[in-house]
C-alpha cells in the first residue's frame, strides 16, 4: 500500500513542484526572518517553557480550568475523544445548532469531529482558506499549517468550479470568491468551532493565530463559541507565550509576526446582545501519557510551526498524504504512534531518512529523528522481526560469518562488475540500479591491504576504525588516512576484530544487534592502547562517540563495559577534524600543485550530528583547491545508509535533485567526507554518464601531499 502512495506522489510532478518551490523560498525567507534574533537562545526558552509544562501537566490542567472557570468560561476537560465529539453535538442540539463555522484546529481534524457533525445533520465550514478549498476538495490536510500546499491554483480553480461555481485560475480572483462565499456562511452560523495557539494556565486566556482573520470571524459572530485546545498548547504563564509569539509566526511561515494574534478569555455579548456562550473543551488522548514517558516527553515541546515538514527531502517529495496521517512529517510519525496507536505508524515511521534537517529547525528543539528511532525499537520490541530480518542480523552480528560472506560475495559479483561498479542486478533487485550503479566489492579489502602497508614507527599512535564501506569497498580512503596520518608522524592501527559499527540494526530498531556490535567494536579498539581512534565515516563517528554507550545502557550490559564505551568516545575523533587539526599545526604539508575546482557536499552525520563542516573545506583550501559551493551542499544526497534500498524510488529522487546541483556548479570534482555519500554520489554520476569525479576528501589530500 505505501510503495503504491510513494510511486503516486512521485509521478506528481505539481505536488513536487509545488512543495520544492515552497522549501526553496522557505529557508531564504526564514533565514531572513531571524535576523538580528539568537534562535538557539529562543529555541531554549520554548525548550525550557514546554518542559516544564510536561513535568507539571496535571497541576496546569487543573490551574488552567480554576482561572478559566473564574473568567465565565465553561470548562470540559476529557481523555477520550468520544467524549469530545459528544460534548459538541449535545452542545449543538440543545441549542439547536444548523449551522458551524471552523477555523483550522488540528485538534478536531485529530478527532475527525467534521464527519460526526455531518453525520448528524450538521452543516459545517471550514473557513481558513486552505481547509475550505481541502474540504470541498474531499482531501484531508497534507500539512500541518498551508494544508492545501500540495494544490496549484489550477487545482483549486477546479475545485471551486466542480463545487461552488466557476471561478478562473486567477489567486486574487479565487481570494475574492472565497471571502464572499464565506462571509455568509460566517453571518448564518449558529456555532463557531476553533482551536488555539497557546493556553495560559495562571489566567485561563486562550491565544490564537491567523493570517485571514477567519479565527476572529469563528468567535465573534455566532452566539456559541467553542474551543477545542490540546493539553499540550498549554503554558504556565503570560511571560511564557512571547518567546513562542516569536517563534512560531518566523517557523511556520518565514513571517516576523502573524496578521492576527487573538487573546481570548471570556464571554463577551453578541451583536444583538444576547450573552454568548464560551466553552474551552481541554482535549488530551495520550498527552499526559506521553508527559510521563521520560523519552517522548520532549514531543510536547513541539509549537506546531511545521518547519520540519518544511525542510525535509522526503516530505518535499512524496508530501504529507503519504508522510503522515493527521499529523504529517516527522512530527507527525510520533504523534500518530500516541494518538492512533504504535501500530499506526509502522508505515510512515521508516519513511524518516534520519538526515536531522528538521533538528537545526524545530524552536522546540526536539530530537525528532532519535524519536523515530524509539517507534522502531519499539515496534520491532512489540512485534517481532520477520524471517528475512532476522537471518540478515544474525550474520551482521557475527563478525567472522559476516566478513567471510564479504570475501565470498566479490567473488560471485564478477559477472555483474564492470569497471569498479555493478550497474545492473537481476530480477527483483532490479531496482537497486535504477537510479545509481552500486559499488562493486574491492577484490581485496583494507583489512588485508593494511597489513603490507609500510609505516615509520611513532610514539603517536591512532587507531583506525574503517567500518564496513571503507573496509571492504573503498580501501583506497583507508589508505588515503594511512598516507595522510603518516605524514604527520602518526602511526596508524587496524584491530582486525572490529565489525559493523551497528548502524543498521541500529537505526532498524534492532537493539540487541546494535549493543552486541558495540561490545564487540569497544572490545577491539581498547585493545591497543592509542592516542586517538579515528573514523572517516561520520554515522562511524557518530556511533562511536555517542551510540556505543547508548546502546549498551538500553540493553542493560554491565557498567565495566559502559565505563568502557565512555573511555572510548573520549579518544574518537572524525577524520576530517584530526586532519584539519593536524594541518593547522602544520604537520601535514602539500605540494604546490595547479589549482583545482572542487564542490562540496556535506554528509548528514558530520554537519548536524558532530557540527563539523568548516574543518573539511579549510583543509581541501589548504592544499590548493578552489571551492565553488553548490546549492543546498548539506541537503541529504539520498544515501541514509539501508533507506536507499528500502526506498530506492525516494533515494533515486533526492539524488537527482543533487546531482543537479553538482552540474550547475560546473566543477568536475565533488569532495565529500562519507563513504555512503561517495557511493550514493559516485552511483548516480556513473548511471547518468557524467563527466565528474566524487571523492572523500581524504584522497584528494593525500594525492596533493607533500613527497
């Protein structure tokens, strides 16, 4: 089912169309935005706010309903969901309610509480301008804040058309239709239903965002106003909206304020002066239980800007009919998994490509992607791993069985090789070619080239971890770092007991696999006593300086072992910092050679998990290389490690796109610091034919070293 909705939304080139220009303009608008503000100061504010209102929920619940009790409103607070819808149509009947008005509230979409009014006899209008056009489109909001992104104006000219009355294909046409069509229906509404921003608990005040105005329309004009408000939206107190007032308008939308910020507290009188009638429905379904799971608690923390959705290569792609169910993206996979059970969202979770774009972003600074991670633990805990899974891990965890089906498999690859590449695979692997050449298995692996390596004998010592991509197809990196550490007087070791650094089964969810890698790999480093361990893979580094002691704490191995891990992530360094380091110090010294261009693209891991990207591009300047950045340099090139075989279409796409920014640089050399870059890169330039060298950066510096 979700290989047919990937291969839809790929072939819809108005949807990719539409949601890449938006991305593209997004980050030079909200880059803009920002200005002259410290994000990561404000990031911590909101941080800061919304944790302790998940550490208080239960309290500001109760504090928010005394001061909105005390306001005139009438409170309902309520777990269930049914209990929500039910509140609303009794409500509704006994009042005898025709007519609704909404303004957008992602609370009552969660609910699916249009349909049940609908059901009985209700008629109900959305009125912010993207949920109308959605709802007579008879679609669901592919986003959480512009929920008919995914339309052109030729689309909603035809949805007007087939479902109002014929309106051109012209925006400030359709804008003007719209606003006449919905003011009657704002003037005949015998209930307005919204949703909120923030709920501030010291002073029972709802604040509310819009662009259009509709939200005020919703509470103004019918004589009974409902809000429908997520435990989640709540804060303690009025100090605590203004970083959050600053924040979401610049997230979601690039702007510096919102055209409307509403501060609603009490009922006021109708127009005909009647009292009206204001009831705050507080909704939780699985709020206060996520508040008290020590790891997804930091969900709460989420502002519903959207900027994940935002900067994210796949959503960009596929959109969030297909990443997501109510809620959509990122975000959205753990809010399914806690609103609409784990279950539901084993489709969408291994849609997250596990880049981090969306944690540079999120003013909440939430770990989404380390989140998604938990959901796969956790659904390969709760439902098992199926027979294929579990055959692939019990060779990943068994270094000697695994290297030897290594060894074996270059062997066997021979009628597929051609040229250092297998561009072509039979019958259902067929796909796996489609959009790149694979990397043929090097005939002879690191390992064993390390051994006829001649080295001068030095006091400093590194050890290197090669991981499974340099070890066994690109030993000419491994020999690139040997070179270069040599150079600066350091003598380099290769423990021949070190295996996968466990990042398939890590990032698949299989713990048990991941932790006994861990074990294995701490044992084999710690073996030879070092200066440094050095990795010239970031997911390596990665898992070395932080996951090992992760993954043996989940799993519950001993604390000798844990002390260990830590000894161990102290001494690791990432190549592409120690050589920068060592170049600085000028122990590493070139040649002075012609100049040579170069573009670079900056792996996912070494940008955002370990915050490294000047170092690499200082040390390739060093050495006499000119660089011309390409567009969106630290953009995912598609790789994600095993995400390029599960979803070969989605990865294909998102290398497409990076290649196209290579070529315009018009360099013929692209410098990267990741082996799964290099052969996702490297792939894609060999199937389209194109006239470029990829490279990791170690190569070229070793080849421009000084003899």
């Amino acid at each position: 089912m979700i290989r047919e909705e990937i291969k839809k939304a790929l072939q819809n080139v108005n949807l990719s169309g539409a949601l890449t220009r938006f991305s593209e303009a997004y980050a030079v608008s909200r880059q803009k935005a920002y200005e002259g503000l410290n994000f990561e100061e404000l990031r911590e504010k909101i941080a800061s706010i919304k944790s302790y209102v998940a550490e208080h929920l239960d309290e500001l619940i109760q504090t928010f309903i005394k001061s909105a009790t005390e306001n005139g409103a009438k409170v309902f607070y309520t777990k269930n969901p049914d209990e929500v819808r039910n509140y609303i149509i009794e409500l509704a009947k006994k009042n005898n309610v025709k007519s609704i008005v909404k303004s957008k509230s992602m609370a009552t979409e969660e609910i699916h509480l249009n349909k049940y009014l609908k059901e009985r006899g209700m008629e109900v209008n959305e009125t912010d301008l993207g949920e109308w056009i959605i709802q007579l489109a008879g679609q669901r909001p592919s986003h959480m804040v512009l929920p008919a992104i995914h339309l052109t104006r030729y689309d909603v000219s035809d949805v007007f058309t087939k479902k109002v009355e014929p309106v051109e294909p012209d925006i400030a046409r359709m804008v003007k239709f719209a606003r006449k069509h919905l003011r009657r229906k704002f003037l005949a509404a015998d209930m307005g239903i919204t949703g909120a921003n923030i709920a501030i608990a010291e002073t029972g005040t709802l604040v509310i965002f819009t662009n259009e105005g509709n939200a005020r329309l919703t509470m103004a004009l019918p004589k009974i106003h409902v809000a429908v408000v997520g435990v989640e939206k709540l804060v303690a107190k009025m100090e605590d909206i203004f970083p959050i007032v600053k924040a979401l308008p610049r997230s979601a939308t690039a702007q510096l304020i919102t055209s409307y910020i509403s501060f609603v507290n009490k009922p006021y009188r109708h127009i005909d002066g009647s009292q009206k009638e204001f009831h705050i429905i507080l909704f939780d379904n699985n709020r206060s239980v996520i508040a008290k799971d020590p790891i997804f608690k930091q969900s709460l923390q989420c502002i519903r800007c959207a900027s994940c959705l935002n900067v994210c290569p796949v959503f960009r792609l596929i959109g969030g009919h297909v990443f997501g169910k109510v809620y959509t993206g990122g975000i959205g996979t753990i809010l399914t998994a806690w609103t609409e059970g784990l279950k539901a969202s084993k489709d969408i979770q291994g849609l997250c490509i596990q880049c981090g774009n969306c944690v540079r972003v999120c003013p909440g600074k939430i770990d989404i992607p380390e989140l998604i991670l938990e959901i796969r633990k956790r659904l390969a805990k709760e439902e098992g791993l199926n027979f294929k899974t579990k055959a692939i891990y019990s060779i990943v965890n068994n270094r000697k069985l695994f290297h030897s089906i290594l060894r074996a498999a270059s062997k066997l690859q021979k009628p597929f090789k051609k040229q250092g590449f297998i561009r072509h695979l039979p019958f259902s692997l067929s796909e796996l070619t489609t959009e790149r050449s694979l990397p043929a298995i090097a005939d002879v692996p690191f390992r064993d080239k390390f051994k006829k390596i001649k080295q001068p004998e030095s006091d400093k010592k590194a050890v290197f971890f090669a991981g499974c991509l340099i070890d066994f197809a690109y030993p000419e990196i491994g020999e690139a770092l040997v070179k270069l550490l040599n150079a600066a007087d350091i003598e380099v070791l290769f423990p021949e007991k070190q295996t996968c650094c466990g990042a398939p089964a890590r990032y698949s969810g299989v713990m048990d696999v991941a932790a006994n890698n861990s074990k294995q790999n701490i044992e084999a480093l710690l073996s030879i006593d070092a200066d440094y361990i050095v990795s010239a893979c970031p997911t390596c580094t990665v898992a070395l300086k932080k996951q090992f002691v992760k993954d043996l704490k989940e799993q519950n191995y001993g604390q000798d072992l844990i002390k260990s891990a830590l000894r161990l992530a102290e001494k690791v360094l990432d190549a592409s910092e120690l050589v920068n380091k060592l170049i600085k110090e000028d122990k590493i010294k070139f040649e002075t050679l012609p100049e040579n261009v170069f573009t670079y693209h900056d792996p996912c891991h070494l940008i955002r998990s370990l915050g490294i990207y000047k170092e690499p591009r200082e040390s390739l300047k060093s050495s006499g290389m000119k660089l011309i950045e390409m567009f969106e340099s630290d953009t995912c090139c598609g790789m994600g490690g095993s995400y390029s075989l599960k979803f070969p279409e989605i990865s294909g796409n998102i290398l497409r796109r990076k290649l196209d920014n290579i070529i315009k640089t018009e360099t013929k050399l692209v410098c990267t610091d990741c082996p799964g870059c290099v052969m996702q890169i490297r792939g894609g330039v060999d199937k389209e034919g194109l006239p470029i060298e990829v490279k990791h950066s170690l190569q070229v510096l070793a080849e421009r070293l000084k003899k």
